[in-house]
C-alpha cells in the first residue's frame, strides 16, 4: 500500500474513531459544566497550569523521536528508559514543589498538581507505545486505544461529580485516562520492552528531545502560562470561565487532529525529502479543513453568546465576550498546528521555538493588559492575533526552505467569501436581530444552518477545484 493511500486511511480511521469518542467526550463535557461550577475548573486549570510550567523543563518528546528517526539500534527500548526516567524526574521535583507552594495556593490545586505529577511515567510509557503504531501508519488500533480511554474516564468524572466530588471529577479523569492509555497501548503494539539501552541511539533522541524542548516549552508557556496568571492575580472562578471558553475554542484543532497532527506527522516524516510529495499531502489535507473552519469563525463571531447558552447554560454567559475573542483562534489553530507538524517533519524545530516565541511577546503584552485593566476577556482577543502573527512567521520561514504551499488557492476565495459575509451581516442584517428564539431546538437549528450556508457559498464559489480534490482523495483510497 502506497504512503498516500496509508495515510488517507489512517486519517479516516484516526478521524472517524476520534469523532466517534469526540461527540461523546463532548457530551459528557457538557454535562460536567452543569454538575460542577466555574471554580471547579479553575481550580484544576490552577492544578494544571503549575504542573505544565513543570514540564516545560522536561518536554523532550521522545515518542516524536521515535517517528521522526527512521533507523536507530535499539530505538523503542532506548525510548522507553529515557521516559521513564524523565517521568519519574518530574514525580520527584513535583513532590518538591508541592510543599512550598502549598501554603500559598488552594490545597485541591495543589494536590491535582501533584496527582498530574506522580502520573508522568505512566503517560510517557503509553506514548512510546503509541509511536511504534504510528511508525508504521498503524492508525486504527492507535484511535480505538484514545477513544476508549478518553470516554471511559468521561463516564467515570460525571459519576464523580454526581457524587458531589467537585473538582476531584476532574482530577479522577485524568487518573483514569492514563491507566487505560497505558493498558490499551502496550495490548496492540508489537513493540515489547527488552531492557536494551544503545547509547548512539540516546545521543540522537537527546538531540532531538533537546531541540524539542525549547519548542514544546514555549508551547506550554504560550497555552499555559496565561491561565497561571489569571488564576493567581484575578481568582479560580474567572479562571474556570476562561479555561472553559479556551476549551471550546480549542475542540476544532481537537476535532480535526487525528488528521493534521498524528496522521500527519507520520506521513510527512517519510516523505521528508520530498518536498513535492509534502506540498501535495499539505494542500489536501488542509483544502476542506479551511472551507469548514471559516464558517465556524463567524458562527462564533456574531453568536457566541448563544452558543454558550446552549452548550453551557446561563451560568456561563458571562464568558461570551471571550468566545467572540477566541473566533479567530478557533479558525486557525488547526492550520497553524499542521504547519506545525509540517516543519518538525523537515526537522526544523528552531524555526517552531521562534514562532513561539514572537507569539508569546504579542501574547505577553494582551496578557498585561487585560490583568491591568480587569477586562480578562482580552486575554482571548490576544490569542487570535498572537496566533495570526505567528501563522505568518511560519509560513514565512517554509517559504524561505523553497516550499510551495499554494496558499492562494487554500485561502483567497474562502476569505474573500468571508469577508463579504461580515460586511453584508454589518450592514444589512445585524440590526435584525434573527436569533431571538424561544426555544433552543430552534436555536441550534438555525446555527446549523447558519453553519452549512456558509460552508456551501464557499464551496460553490470554487466548484472545480473541490471536485478535483475529491477525485483525488477516492482515487487514493
């Protein structure tokens, strides 16, 4: 079987499965906001927060290794000693930190920090696992493995939340997702540990776990630090309020992921040195993802408020305004982490660390002001245009390696579209007021509606071009 057709179906499995445990894992989302309360998540989000400012030292992504090295003596094992110790690392320095920040922050965001700790070994055996599947573009027990896991310990945090466990629901989930995880990934993978340590094979995971840990750790302080700081200065319920809202904003890149991340990475890394090759699995991947994602932008722009009614009910509108925010964040994270993946392929991890960290100085200053002023929703706004900023540093850096993306044809009619939506919704219909129902069945019908309109003036504008890549993506399969 050909790469394509591998990764085409890969795609399929990894996104159909993931769909699957998404709608469920979702469901169950929405029915722990309404047993918990905002403080709830925002102390876990506290928990969290710390306990990834922790792991930013330790971010050495050796599963990524694993699938970017092709040939190495004793790679899986050499892997699995070197998670090991750095979980067991992390467990240690954890236990540390918990007793000095103890007197200074909430006991249950300091205990989950610890808990999140003490299951870093657990986690970093189950990835290396993982990436001997994805190695060989083995998606489809990978997939069955993350659903199973993710939904399971869904079932198990609403159980606990009924029984009136606060945020220990949330704390418990993790615990469970992580022992299936484990238990799940050691049972399909082929890969079994043998105790065989290469040193040459250390040296090139070290080197790449070195380089990664720059990136992923501006990563974490770019995803995480902000919820640190809200959590610390402003309080655990507007924290809990933020965190939920970044949680939606961030469900598309979730959604979309198995495709643009896990199949992705895998496919890109063995064709590598063909840059042909990559441009094309590029344009095919992100084609329809950008045809769906705009529409989804302006949903959330012009209706985030009824959006969070529906989904979270009336305790959580007053987060509306960062949803509308977070709109174009929610648009273009899952293009900025295929563009991501793309360039840790070609192993270019330093151009990643600088993307990141220009996205963290225009994030730094947003973050400052909304705490100086009060107004935490500007901490979204922040988000989509550090985010924005960041997408053009990175396109930029690809296209200085002589990589053609084909960006005009990605992007120009699905923005020109847009953009004249937005002008004609300004102008002609805002003052309207069309989403007054009394019921929310009606509500939810008329977003979805709202949703495939635009999908499909999008599409109509371009009809050719779709139904080539529609051709292209049968043939494969």
């Amino acid at each position: 079987m050909s790469i394509a057709k591998k990764a085409i179906y890969g795609a399929f499995w990894m996104a159909g499965i993931s769909y699957i445990g998404f709608a469920i894992n979702f469901v169950i989302q929405l029915v722990l906001v309404r047993l918990l309360v905002p403080e709830d998540f925002g102390l876990f989000a506290l928990g969290l927060s710390i306990a990834e400012i922790l792991f930013i030292f330790f971010s050495f992504s050796f599963s990524m290794a694993v699938v970017q090295i092709q040939e190495a003596e004793s790679l899986f094992d050499t892997a699995f000693y070197l998670s090991l110790i750095s979980g067991f690392l992390i467990l240690l320095i954890g236990g540390v930190i918990s007793i000095c920040i103890s007197p200074y922050y909430p006991f249950p965001s300091v205990l989950a920090f610890f808990i999140l700790c003490a299951l870093q070994p657990l986690q970093g055996c189950s990835y290396i696992y993982s990436a001997s599947m994805e190695k060989e573009l083995q998606f489809k027990k990978n997939a069955f493995v993350r659903g199973i896991a993710t939904n399971f310990s869904g079932f198990g945090a609403i159980f606990l939340a009924y029984l009136g466990v606060g945020v220990w629901s949330l704390v418990g989930r993790e615990m469970i997702t992580a022992l299936l995880m484990l238990m799940g990934m050691r049972w399909f993978s082929h890969h079994r540990f043998h105790q065989r340590f290469n040193r040459e094979t250390a040296k090139q995971l070290l080197s790449f776990g070195y380089k990664m840990l720059v990136s992923r750790g501006l990563e974490i302080i770019y995803n995480r630090v902000p919820n640190f700081f809200i959590g610390t200065f402003v309080g655990t319920r507007a924290l809990g309020l933020f965190s939920q809202t970044y949680y939606l904003a961030t469900l598309p890149n979730t959604i979309l992921s198995p495709a643009h991340q896990n199949v992705a990475f895998a496919t890109y890394s063995k064709v590598q040195d063909d840059h042909e090759k990559m441009s094309k699995a590029f344009y095919i991947t992100n084609y329809f993802f950008i045809r769906l994602l705009l529409p989804l932008m302006l949903v959330l722009f012009f209706y985030s408020k009824e959006v969070l009614g529906i989904l979270y009910g009336a305790k959580w509108l007053e987060a509306s305004p960062m949803l509308c925010y977070f709109a174009v964040y929610a648009a273009f994270l899952p293009l900025f982490s295929n563009l991501k993946t793309f360039t840790y392929s070609l192993g270019r991890l330093l151009d990643v660390s600088k993307v990141y960290l220009t996205e963290i100085i225009f994030l730094s200053i947003g973050v400052f002001f909304a705490l100086y002023t009060g107004r935490i929703s500007l901490v979204a706004l922040a988000f989509s245009l550090s985010l924005a900023f960041g997408l053009g540093t990175i396109l930029y850096f690809l296209n200085r390696q002589g990589i053609t993306l084909c960006l005009r044809k990605l992007f120009l009619i699905p923005i020109m579209v847009s953009s004249g939506i937005v002008i004609l919704w300004s102008f002609f219909l805002k003052s309207y007021n069309i989403l007054f129902f009394v019921d929310k069945i009606s509500c939810i019908g008329f977003l979805l509606t709202f949703f495939v309109a635009f999908t499909i003036v999008i599409l109509v504008f371009e009809p050719k071009r779709t139904l080539e890549n529609f051709k292209y993506i049968a043939k494969k399969l």
